[in-house]
C-alpha cells in the first residue's frame, strides 16, 4: 500500500533528533533506489569507483566498509516505524537512501509494511548475498554486520525515545526471525552499548584504527574506552 508523502515524516516527529537517525532527507543529498544494493553489477562498479577514490584498493575491506554504513541506514524507515507503532516496509523496491558523498545518510520508505520481519529477512538476505559476490567475501561476517546495524538502530532509537530497554529488547526475536545471529549488549558507565559481533575492516585502511567497540580489541580495553564514551555522553 501506497503511503503519503508524510508517513515517514510522521514516524520522524516521534523521534527527538531524527535527522541524526538517517529517517530525514539530508539537503543536497542524491537519491538511491534501494534496488541497488542488491544488483552486483551496480555494487562492483561502486566499489571499483571506492577502489580509486580511496584509501584502500582491497575489495573485501571496500565491501565491508560499504555495507557497514549502508545496512545501519537501510534498517532505519522499518525499525523506527515498528518503535513508532506506524508500518513502514522494509522492501527494496519500497525504499530510497540519500546519499552524501559516497555514503548513505538516510532511508525513506514510501509503502506500509505487510510483515516487516519476513521482508527485512528478504531484503537483507539479497544485499548479503549481492555485496558477498562483489567483494568475494563469505556471506557470514555480513550477517554479522546486519546484526550489529540492527542493534545499533535500535539503541539509537531507543535513547532518543528514552526507553533504550524496551526498543532494544527488540533486537533479539527480530534477528532471530529474520535468519541473523543474536545481537548482544553490554552495559558500561551507566549506558547501553552495542556487544559488537562484526568488524568494520576500517583498521585495514592506511592511518585508521581499531573502532572503540571493536571486537578485535581486549575485552578488557574496550570496557575502559566504553566507560570513557558514556562518561563523555553525560
């Protein structure tokens, strides 16, 4: 079903800040039909074009780095709208991101939902299996990815609705339904993090380094720089 313009917006306005959760077009930003994400032929050139542009030519750490951003903007219209309590599908065809640079920066869908989980397994399952044959990757350390997306969208919305307990104990039959391992969470200074279970590859670019909640780093490392993160969060 056809939504009105305003569906999207509507779900917007119950989110304090949702220009910062990728659910509001950005000025300037350029338009990307979801569909695109799952056509291999439009991914290999967009990472060929990443390969000469920047800072790495490995098309595993490109892919990855691309899906990365990606999948935590295309989760965005269909989470919020199910915090929300208004349906926004999850379907490729049903959904535009906006794109700055080269990266997404926010998602609108522009139909209600019939199953969000049954069509946020379906999309997910196609941009998975599109970006694993671009970047000659396995398809599992993507999923992962997926998860973290969707456990980070969820935190996001759940501290900008004050209710980070409730969004997120979304994460779990969510994933689950739609074929993704468990996300996890881990409490640090009082706040709600994300237990990654995926690596960003961003360390693999000249000059970059590990994330702060890198599941590379010791355990007891990354507790320390996430208690540093909530104490500067206030």
């Amino acid at each position: 079903m056809t939504l009105p313009d305003d569906a999207q917006t509507a779900v917007a306005a119950r989110f304090p800040g949702a220009a910062t959760l990728g659910l509001l077009v950005p000025p300037g930003s350029r338009p990307l039909a979801g569909t695109a994400l799952a056509d291999v032929a439009w991914t290999t050139e967009h990472l060929e074009l990443q390969a000469v542009t920047g800072r790495t030519a490995d098309r595993r750490v490109l892919a990855t780095l691309w899906w990365y951003s990606a999948s935590l903007v295309l989760l965005g219209p269909a989470l919020a709208g199910l915090v929300a309590g208004r349906a926004l599908s999850a379907r490729l065809e049903d959904t535009t991101l906006h794109v700055v640079g080269d990266l997404p920066w926010a998602a609108t869908a522009t139909a209600a939902t019939g199953d969000v989980v049954v069509e946020l397994r379906d999309s997910l399952a196609a941009v998975v299996a599109t970006v694993a044959e671009a970047g000659g990757l396995r398809e599992a350390p993507l999923r992962a990815i997926a998860t973290d997306a969707l456990a980070n969208k969820l935190l996001a919305l759940g501290r900008s609705r004050r209710d980070v307990g409730a969004v997120t104990a979304l994460a779990g039959p969510l994933a689950r339904e739609a074929g993704l391992p468990a996300p996890r969470f881990v409490e640090a200074g009082g706040r709600r993090f994300t237990r990654r279970a995926s690596c960003c590859q961003i360390w693999r670019v000249p000059h970059e380094v590990l994330c702060t909640s890198c599941p590379r780093r010791d355990a007891a490392e990354r507790q320390v720089l996430l208690e540093d993160t909530a104490a500067r969060m206030g």
